[in-house]
C-alpha cells in the first residue's frame, strides 16, 4: 500500500478552500489552546535552559520565541516553542492516536509564517493538515507502539511538522514524499522520561526535526519514498502486529481528524482527567472535607496507572503523572490547574497524607476517557462518581469562553492584559489576519506590537 505517497497527494492538493466552517473554527481554538500553555510554559525552569542554548548558538532572528524577548533561527524557535509549549503539560490530545497534537505542529506555522509572512488562512490550512497526518498514523501504527514505550507525541508529532512545513514550503509531492520520509527516519522519544524535563523536548524535537526535513527536502536530499509502509519502515520497525497501514490513508479527511480534539481543564496527564472530574463531582456533591476520608479507591483504565502512576511525587511535574496526587488535590481544593502542580503543593504534608490513602485498580474493559472514584470518611459513608466523558474530550468540549479562559489565566504570567487581548482576539478571527508574524510579535514581552497592528484582511499565503 503506497501510504507515503497518497499522504504527499494529500498534503499537496488539499486548500484552504476545501476545509469545513468547523475545521477552521476548530483549527482556531487549537491556536489560542497552544499560545496560552506556551506563553504559561514560558515560566517554567526549563524555559531558561532552551532560550540559553538558543542564545549560545546563534542564527539568524527569524522568529520569535513566545513569552520571552528574544527572537532567534526558526529551527531553534521551533525546538523552543515546540518544548514550552508541552513544559506544563496542560496541551491539548488527540486519544484516538495518543499524541499530543498541536504542540509538534504550531511551532513550524509560527516560525514560516514569521519567515515569509503568511496569512491566517496559510496557518490554518497547515494545522488542520499536519494534525491529519501525525494523527492517521499515530492510529495507523496501532496502541501497542504506545504501550511498549515509545511517546507518540515525538515519534508521530515529527510527520506532523514536517506536514505542515511541507505544505507552507510548497512542496511538490515528491519532495513532500522524501520531507515525511526525513522526519520519520528521526522518529524517536521514550517514555521512560516522563515526569522529567525531557518529556516536553520531544515534542520541542519533533517541531524542529519536521521542520528541518522539510526544509533539506526543498533543497533537494533525498529519502526513501516508502518510508511509513515499507519494510523496515516506521510501521515495520516502531509499530507491532495490530499495525493497519489502511487506516493512515482511507477517507483523509472525512471527517478531519482535527474534530476529535481534546482541549485540557486540567493542567495533569490526560488519562488521570476522568478520576480528576469524578474526584471534583464529589466534592461538590457531598463536600467530603479532606479531613474526615479515611480511603479513596480509584478504578480505572490499564493506561492511567501506566501513563499516570507515580505513587509518590516530589516536584509539580511528576505530580501531573500521579494519577494518586490529581485525586488527592481534586478533593481537597476542587481544582486542578497549574497552581495544584507546584514543587510546594505537592510536598504539603496534608496533600502526601491524603494521596497515600488514595489507591487505584486497573479495570480491564475501562475505557481511557473513564474512572469510578469512591471516597469512604471516618464515619463509614461512601460516595461514589462515575466519570465516562470527562471535560474537554470532543464528546463532552469545552467552550470557546472556557477556552478563552484558559488562554487568559495563562498569558497573564508573561504579557500585559492589554497586550493578551489583543493576541487572543487575531488568533479568534485567524482567517482574516494577513500576517501571522503581526501575532508571534504580541506573544513576545519585547515586541512593541500596538493594538490593532495586525489587518484583518484575508490574504492568501505567500509563495516561499
């Protein structure tokens, strides 16, 4: 099956113009979701480590790096943006391929569209093109890739970006061909790492190797033309026997894969979400008072305890894959968001002696969109919530107010309010913004971006 070609086919000769009212609107709230965890991300620790290293090695100022003042070569503000914008974890999921979509893609949109100023139309017609690809194949290669170790989001984001880099580069179909075959070739990331910093840079790596394979492709280098189904290939070698090549290339686009998004309330490891949600409906129901739980049992999917089971956290990041510490900080203080995941709360007495009586049981036949909390008190009541959708799943989406919410809790950490309005209202109207290099200057703290700077004018993108 000739799955590399038919997807070079599609990424050429799919437009703008043949993307459904919903895929643009959607393709929106993936840009505002992103810009508002990168611009939260750019407080993190590990921000200071890239942006040094960026420093270090120098390049051209072709893009801005978000949060920051600094500006530096669009294969370093794609490693930059791509790491930040995955530092807290709180980016939004595609469960159907177990990736983290968006976190890959944006970075590459950005640091072209600073490069030659494309339009808001050329950035939408990239995402919504980039996640079909990362998100076909990473359901293409099947749960066991996943489960054997291997962080979807760094070994698929890669096709992503390089997608997407192909399509804003405009890329014929064999040079689009040998870009997915370059940034297959460097699939990689293991989930060994997760709760650590490095868990972000593979989505930071993957923004830039796409964007780097795309570009060597344009130049000319060449790839195998065979690289997704051939043997030895990415299925072949990354994937197990449930890998179904079918399943990258049948009905691209029908519907967009971009429409089973999953946006994040809470700022924790998607798969501790629906015990997060059944936590939080207790609390309300009954207002439990930490004080007064004597056991907290948690049924949930194999994947949860797989992806979020550290059984005993010591920093805010590790909290957020502790699927034991999201249930504990859910009942005690009804939230989860990115102040429940600091070094200190984690480490508050009260918290680690309420997250040790919390336990969990993996239940085969457990979707990984639901989890049973039951909470026993002192007094020998029981409550009990069962969670099969949780919040922000595209069964059960969160809003555009919520989402503009998020977008504003987030940005207030690096930029003025008057400054993130004006951000988050162009990425709102993306279809008719110009230039999206007018938008990347409002997400810098050194732009001297002005109200209304940016046109709002459709404007087709512009030839490389």
């Amino acid at each position: 099956m000739d799955v590399t070609t038919r997807l070079a086919r599609f990424i050429v000769e799919t437009a703008y113009g043949d993307l459904p009212p919903e895929v643009v609107h959607q393709a929106k709230r993936c840009f505002v979701d992103w810009t508002g965890v990168t611009l939260g991300g750019a407080t993190s620790p590990l921000a200071s480590v890239l942006v040094k290293v960026a420093a270090q090695t120098g390049g051209c100022e072709q893009a801005t790096i978000f949060g920051t003042d600094r500006r530096t070569s669009a294969l370093q503000a794609a490693l930059v943006n791509g790491t930040l914008s995955h530092a807290l974890d709180y980016d939004d999921v595609h469960m159907g391929a177990v990736i983290h979509p968006s976190a890959p893609v944006i970075p590459v949109i950005f640091a072209l569209g600073e490069m030659y100023h494309l339009s808001g139309n050329a950035a939408i017609e990239a995402l919504a093109i980039g996640y079909e690809v990362e998100a076909r194949v990473g359901m293409a290669i099947g749960a066991a890739h996943y489960s054997r170790g291997w962080h979807a989001t760094g070994t698929m984001g890669r096709l992503g970006a390089a997608a997407a880099a192909a399509k804003l580069l405009g890329l014929d179909q064999r040079a689009t061909v040998w870009a997915l075959g370059l940034a297959a070739t460097q699939a990689s990331g293991l989930r060994q790492v997760f709760g650590t910093m490095a868990k972000p840079f593979h989505a930071g790596k993957a923004a830039q190797d796409g964007l780097l394979a795309a570009m060597l492709a344009k130049e000319g280098l060449t790839c195998s033309e065979t690289i997704i189904e051939g043997r030895q290939g990415l299925l072949d070698v990354l994937g197990e026997d449930d890998a179904r090549p079918e399943v990258a290339v049948e009905n691209l686009g029908r519907p967009f894969e971009i429409m089973h998004n999953t946006f994040k309330p809470h700022a924790a490891c998607r798969l501790a979400h629906p015990a997060i949600d059944a936590a939080m409906e207790i609390r309300r129901a009954h207002g439990v008072r930490p004080e007064d739980i004597e056991a907290v049992r948690c049924r949930v999917p194999r994947y949860t305890v797989d992806a979020a089971g550290q059984t005993d956290p010591a920093t805010g990041l590790a909290g957020k894959f502790s699927v034991y510490y999201c249930v504990a900080v859910a009942l005690a203080e009804g939230a989860a968001g990115e102040d429940q995941f600091t070094d200190a709360q984690v480490r508050r007495p009260a918290l680690v002696v309420l997250q040790k009586r919390v336990t969990a049981e993996v239940v085969p036949g457990f979707a990984n969109t639901e989890s049973e909390v039951t909470v026993r008190t002192r007094d020998r009541r029981e409550f009990t919530a069962h969670v099969t959708t949780p919040k922000g799943d595209p069964a059960n989406p969160s809003s555009d107010d919520e989402l503009c919410a998020k977008f504003r809790s987030l940005a207030q950490a690096t930029l003025t309010r008057g400054r993130a309005e004006d951000l988050l209202n162009g990425l709102m109207s993306l279809e008719r913004i110009a230039d999206v290099a007018a938008l990347a200057a409002l997400g810098s703290c050194a732009a001297n971006a002005k109200p209304g700077s940016y046109l709002y004018k459709v404007a087709g993108p512009r030839e490389p």
